[in-house]
C-alpha cells in the first residue's frame, strides 16, 4: 500500500541556472539544389507585392491593409520567420497569426517598395563556401534568400475568410432564447493612437474610414467596445428596429469617451438583406480581422437530461451526510443553474445575481450533489472521493430568455461570472470552480474563443481553476457504443462524418476540461468514451479534453439505468447523464487535492498533479488507438487524492513548484541535478528504470495569434552524463526522455510539425515517459526546464511560473527507489519535504 509521500524541493531557487551560451542558427535554402523553382518563385512574390501596392492605392480605407503572409511547413520553426530582413517590425508590425505558420502584418504603403526591393536582393544561385572545421562544402544562402524561400504566398486579408456563417442560419440564431449577444467584430488591433500627428502609415484613415462605414448603417445599427483580448479588440455590432441613429461606441473614435450604456435593449431587425449587406460592407473593409456570429450559451446537458426519460429511484428523500463541527472540508463554486435548498448545510455562500425565481435548481443541483455527496448515492468506484465537500453557489443560468437578464448580453454574463468568483474567492477561498456553460459553438481549429480567454484573464487575477464540461452531442447526432476490437473502432471513426468537436470554452488552457466515461455495471464498456461525449482538441495545437471521468453512460434505453446517479431538487435519487456530471467528479478531487496540501499548491501544481496521477482507463489502451485515446480522455482519468499525495517503495515522485524569470540576457532555466536510484545502477554506470514526468506552466496568451496563442513554450528534459565532454570543457548531458506522445524517430531528426501536433511543442501542458534498460554510462542526471520565445514575443519581465513532477520508478516493482532516493536528496543541497507538510510556509514564485 502507498505510504511515501511526494516531496517537494523547497528550495527550487537554488537550482535556477543562466543558460549556456547558444550559437544563432544559420539561413537555410528552401530550394536547395533547384534554383529555376526559386526564380519562378521570386517572380509570384513580387507580382503578388505589385498587386497589394496597387490596390492599397486605389483603396478608400486608407493608405494601408493587412497582410497574410503564409509560411511553408518546413519553415515554422522561429528560427525562419521572415522579420529580420524582410517584414522589418518598425516597418511591418505582426498583429497576429491563424493557423500555424498563418501570419498578418500591418503594411503601410509607404513601405511597400521598400519589401519588394528587399525581394529582389535575393540571389537566384547560392554561394557555396568551405568549412574552415571540416574543410567540407555547404551552402551559404543570404537572408533575402532564406527568408523569400520561407514564405509560401503573400497577400491583403481577403473579405472571403472574415466570416463563416449564412444570413439564413443568423436570424434563426436571433428567435431562439439563448442567444446572449450581437454579431462579434474582431479588429486587426487598436485602431489608432490619440495623439496629434499626421498620418503617412494610414492608422487614423482605417479608423475614421470603419467609423464612418458603421455609422452609415442607417437607423437602429449600434457598436460598442466588447473587451480587448489579448492585443484583439472585439466589437459588439447590432441590427435592431429602433428608429434612433446609428451609435458607435465613442471609444473607437478620436475622443475616446466612455462606452455609451444601452439601458434598455430594442428588438433584433430580422430583415436578412439588411444584415447580409451590412457583413458585407464589414468585411470589405481592411481593419476588419473577422465576424462572429452571435453567441449562444447552453447547460451541456440540458438536452440529453430532458429527452432521456431517466428514471428516479425513489419519491422518498434520500439520506444525505452533514457536515460535522469544525471539520474541514474541500469548497468547490458552482456556477450553474443554482442549488436548492436539500443541500444547504454544504452551501457555504450563494452570489445572489439572480432571483431564486429566475432559475431552475434542477441542473445544478445535480452537479452540487455529485460534488458534496458522490459516495452516498453512488459507489467509490463511481466517485473516488469521499463525502463530504461545501460548496458555493453561483446560479447564473436563467430559467428564462438570457437577454432579459442581461441586457448588455454576453459582456454582462461574462462580468457577472467574475464578480462570482471574485466574492467567492475573497469571502470563502474557493479556488476550483465548476463550470458546465458551453457555448452552442464548436472550438474553432484557428482561433482562441472570447469565452476560453476571459476564463483565463479571470482564473489568473483571482487564482483559480476552472472545471469545464467539454460539451455533449445534439440530439441525433450521437455515436454508436464503443466497440470491444479497436479495429472496429478505428474503422468506425475513420468512416464517420458528422463532427464532434468540443465546446467552448473547452479550449482554454488554464482551465481543466472533462470528457465523459462510460461507468461499469452498465450495458457499455466500462471506461469507453461515451456516445454523446465531444472530442478534441478543436485547436490545431494541443491536448482537449484534459482528463475524463464517469459521465453516465447514453444511448442505454429509455428507464434503463446510466451508472450515475445524483439527486432532484427535493432531494430523491436520479440517474445522471453527460459531461456536465463528469465535470463535478473532477472538481471534487482538485479541491480535494487543494484542502489535503494546505492551500500551498500553486494552480499550476494543483494542475500538474491532477495530470501526472491520471491513467488512460482500459478501453483506451489498445494498440491503434493512441491518437483517439488522446482526442476523448486527454491524459487519463484521475486518481484519488490518497493516491496522488503517496508512492510505493519502488518509486519517488519529486515536485517543482517555481518561475522562470528573465536574467541578464535570457530566461533562466532549471537545472536540478541528482544522483539516479543506486540499485538501478550497474557497476559501469548504466542506468535502467522507468521515468515519468509532468509540466505545466501558464505561459502568456494572446488569441490574436489563433493557434500561435500560447507566446512562450517550456519544455522538460531528464539529461544524462556524456563520457565526452563540450567544447568549452564542461561535461556533455544528453536528453534521455521522450515526448509521451511523439512517434518514435530512430535517431532521425523531428520536423517542426511534428513537434507541435505531437510532441506538444507550445502547448502549456506536457508529458514525457520512457523505460531505460542500460542507459549510458554515468549515474549523474539533470532535471532541467528551459524556455522559447516567439520570433514577435518577448519573455515577460514577470516570468513564467510552472510545475514539474517527477517519478521514477522500478518496472519490477522490488527495489527501494524512495529510500535510496531521500537518503541521497538528504545528501544533497536540496531541501526535500511531505508535500502536505511543507505547502503551508510556500508562497507563490
């Protein structure tokens, strides 16, 4: 049985190191050996600038567009981007990104000859000089003749990617009840400065220009300031039969006045040709970045709840634990449809938004149930965590159409979701929150929702994680039950159609997100996905879900019984069905994991622990299912907190909780240094055993950069000793761990692409594992955790704060790592404690 617990490094700082100094990396010649392909090439770039030059001056915007400029595969890495020589940043600033590789620049006229003038400079034949160290030939390309063979095409945002939905699907959007906001207008950047000076880069003319464009939308059209995400200005537009004039927030204007407040909201215009020709003329128009349509916000399972026919075990109330004096218990806020009052002994503090009639206590409360209860109406192979868990209520679905109590819609939901979690966090310490309000929009593979990053800014300035439903299937749209032989579930999958995407904001990073398993003792394989569960990671980087956990299993018949089981209002039993009921189970255990370490785990610890002790359940283990396993599960389902705190005697888990700051030069890394457990050693210095290990950070965001979003990256590396030594005389290591889900190589190099898709390069969330048999020859190893700025990105002067865990282990499961492990940190300068002792004294990084 488990009785070792996890150590902390207390002293991380200590093992803060300077980087070793690097050497730049070197241009590379995209069309190497092909010299008449580059030439044809040169020729479709300079065109493609003769023709933005001519249409910027024929434009009525002003003297100035945005650019697309579309790097090839082989150039994604940094090192390539074309900013040094040819898209200078004083010249043409970077606003923002799309896909990987899919970047936008700001493009003054008044610059335009000058870039193709440093198109020209490049050499249609490369130099080719001799090593002065190994006397060999290579190619010397100069940088216009890199960074031109880097970029794939060149031109001005075209109108037709601004926007992605019908007119038709829009107004049908405008009749239904959960609609909560307007079309949202994202800008290229902040239209202008206001200051007083001339205009020869043509900001102030695409500002008046877009002013003007929306003011002369006629009667009833109104816009107003959103929030900035990130660097991204969004606009909230609107259609609507008041006859008074069209209204611009004055804040896009030269006075920069407060926004206008709409006291009473004016019936949406349903004239279809009016909005088609008003989306037309936005997106015409330069400083617009895109056009979303309106938002719609759902409980993620109201749908499979009302149309299941699930049965309740009982009219009688069921028997519900009380919370004993002066114990304490986990907290956990519940922002949902409201509790009811059958649990009021655990509700610690309710944000009293909403009149209790104005929402309906039935979801909510069957969230608020599995949370404080789980193990009293289920069984702890169901819900791992014991009873007993307060609970605060943020009931900030209404029953009732959502713009009645919203009325400035979506940037009202949005404000009273963090004044929620600013007086739970303030009155109560609560620093996990349960959240199963999707948006009816899949997360998009290019772009980073409103929705996820305002989660983020919000779980950053109070210190919170949020627990998210990733969403459930529509009615009808739902999968056939998985199958026992992956064969058939790989053949299923690879034939099926229809999407099943993740919702927002599933996709934000500094939340958990939760996909939904199948429990036993059903009709369904236990541990399979469900069938109405979604799947990621919608972004094109990344992993999403995060984890999963029992969700009630679907598709099981009218009256027959889901394995989940929570209660009604009046306080009976219910059957349970969707990922909003996963969700709860997740929260619990992250709260559970924040009460049993004292409160002293950063976010990103609690996080890294959650991750690190969660195990991919059995169905998904099978061989060929690796990437689908990924899609619907994440890294696994959960342990229980016991579990998480405490290891075997033939392994140790280390954590790191710290910040990597800016030194002199460059970010500083963490170097941690050890000794390898003594009876995995053999007498020549060879190394076997098992080595796992988890980071998280919470790098800077910017959403203007769709899936180049995530601006700094971390990577982990566990270094061995080399027997050679560097040039400058200090011992060589060597990265001894892989990438949990990077293909293996064979010693070949990994492209760029594959290192995001797969090794999750940029993505704030990371596992590596490996089994070593005989590895090297010296027992000296390096923990060490190092940084990557974007080519347009600085280090923030705050730095970066992460976790990284550590275990390692016997595959044999006989020898005595965590003895020989302490003993030999107790030798060293580390100082090493029981995580649930020593988190009280820690204060964040």
């Amino acid at each position: 049985m488990p009785n070792n617990p996890v150590q902390i490094i207390l002293n991380h700082s200590d093992f803060l190191r300077a980087p070793e100094p690097g050497q730049g990396g070197m241009g590379r010649d995209f069309f190497k050996d092909d010299d008449e392909a580059f030439a044809a090439h040169k020729q479709r770039l300079l065109k493609a600038i003769d023709d933005i030059i001519d249409k910027i001056q024929s434009s009525s915007y002003g003297p100035a567009a945005y650019l697309k400029v579309q790097i090839r595969d082989e150039a994604l890495a940094k090192s390539y981007r074309p900013v040094r020589f040819l898209f200078k940043p004083d010249q043409f600033p970077c606003v923002g990104a799309e896909a990987v590789g899919t970047v936008y620049f700001r493009a003054p006229l008044v610059y335009l000859a000058g870039l193709r003038q440093r198109v020209e400079l490049a050499e249609y034949t490369v130099a080719i000089n001799i090593s002065k160290n190994t006397g060999k030939p290579y190619s010397a390309p100069t940088p216009a003749r890199s960074e031109v063979g880097a970029i794939e095409s060149i031109e001005i945002a075209p109108s037709s990617s601004k926007r992605s939905f019908s007119t038709a699907a829009v107004m049908q959007m405008f009749e239904d009840p959960r609609t909560v906001s307007g079309y949202h207008i994202e800008l290229f950047e902040t239209p202008g400065d206001n200051v007083i000076a001339d205009d020869p880069l043509g900001r102030f003319a695409l500002r008046s220009s877009l002013q003007e464009l929306l003011l002369g939308l006629g009667a009833g059209a109104r816009t107003f300031f959103v929030s900035e995400i990130g660097r991204t200005p969004v606009l909230e537009f609107q259609l609507t039969q008041s006859p008074n004039n069209a209204l611009v927030d004055n804040r896009i204007g030269p006075a920069g006045r407060d926004v206008t407040a709409f006291t009473k909201s004016a019936p949406v215009d349903l004239n279809a040709e009016r909005h088609e020709d008003a989306l037309n003329k936005l997106t015409a128009h330069p400083l617009v970045r895109s056009i979303q349509p309106p938002i719609q916000l759902q409980l993620a399972d109201e749908v499979l709840v009302s149309d299941s026919g699930l049965p309740s075990f009982s009219s009688l109330p069921v028997p519900l634990p009380q919370p004993s004096q002066n114990a304490i218990y986990p907290i956990v806020g519940v922002i949902d449809s409201g509790v009811s009052n059958v649990l009021a002994p655990w509700v610690k503090g309710r944000f009293d938004f909403l009149d209790e009639t104005e929402y309906d206590g039935n979801h909510g409360t069957g969230v608020a149930g599995l949370i404080c209860a789980g193990q009293s109406i289920n069984s702890p192979a169901v819900t791992p965590e014991p009873d007993g868990c307060e609970v605060y209520d943020a009931p900030l679905y209404p029953s009732g159409p959502f713009m009645e109590q919203y009325a400035n819609g979506f940037t009202d939901f949005l404000e009273e979701l963090e004044q929620a979690v600013a007086e739970a966090r303030r009155d109560h310490s609560v620093r996990v929150f349960n959240l199963s309000i999707n948006a009816i929009s899949d997360v998009e593979r290019h772009r980073y929702s409103i929705y996820a990053a305002r989660l983020d800014q919000i779980a950053d300035t109070y210190g919170v994680i949020f627990v998210n439903s990733s969403g459930n299937l529509p009615s009808g749209q739902g999968r056939t039950p998985w199958q026992k032989k992956p064969i058939d579930v790989v053949r299923y999958f690879a034939n099926r159609t229809q999407p099943d995407t993740i919702y927002k904001p599933s996709e934000s990073v500094r939340s958990i997100s939760v996909g939904a398993l199948n429990p036993p003792a059903t009709i369904q394989i236990e541990g399979a996905p469900t069938v109405y569960t979604t799947r990621g990671p919608g972004l094109q980087v990344g992993v999403k879900p995060d984890v999963a956990a029992y969700g009630g299993t679907g598709g099981a018949g009218v009256g027959k019984p889901t394995g989940l089981v929570s209660i009604t209002p009046s306080g009976t039993k219910r059957d349970v069905i969707g990922t909003s009921f996963a969700a709860p189970l997740v929260a619990r255990t992250l709260a559970g994991l924040d009460v049993a370490t004292q409160g002293g785990l950063q976010t990103e610890a609690l996080r890294a622990m959650l991750l690190h002790h969660s195990q991919m359940p059995d169905p998904l283990t099978k061989r060929g299912l690796k990437d689908l396993s990924r899609q619907f599960a994440g890294y696994g389902q959960p342990a229980r907190v016991m579990d998480m705190l405490e290891t075997d005697d033939h392994q140790v888990t280390l954590l790191f909780q710290s910040r990597l700051t800016v030194g002199e030069r460059k970010p500083a890394i963490l170097r941690f240094p050890f000794e390898w457990p003594r009876s995995l050693v053999k007498p020549d210095g060879a190394c076997s055993g098992r080595a796992r290990m988890t980071l998280v950070y919470s790098p800077p965001l910017d959403p203007a950069f769709g899936a180049e979003f995530v601006r700094v990256n971390l990577e982990a590396s566990l270094r061995q000793r080399q027997p050679g030594k560097k040039q400058n005389g200090l011992p060589s290591f060597v990265n001894q761990i892989a990438p949990r889900y990077l293909p293996k190589t064979t010693g070949l190099g990994v492209p760029e692409k594959a290192l995001i898709d797969h090794g999750l390069k940029w993505w704030p969330s990371k596992q590596y594992e490996s089994v070593f048999t005989d590895k090297g020859e010296f027992s000296n190893w390096r923990l060490e955790v190092s940084s990557l700025i974007r080519a347009e990105a600085s280090f923030p002067t705050e730095g970066v704060p992460f976790a990284v865990l550590l275990t390692i282990e016997d595959p044999e499961k006989r020898k005595p790592i965590f003895s020989e492990m302490r003993q030999a940190l107790q030798a060293s300068n580390a100082v090493a404690q029981d995580i649930r002792m020593a988190t009280r004294i820690r204060s964040r990084g």
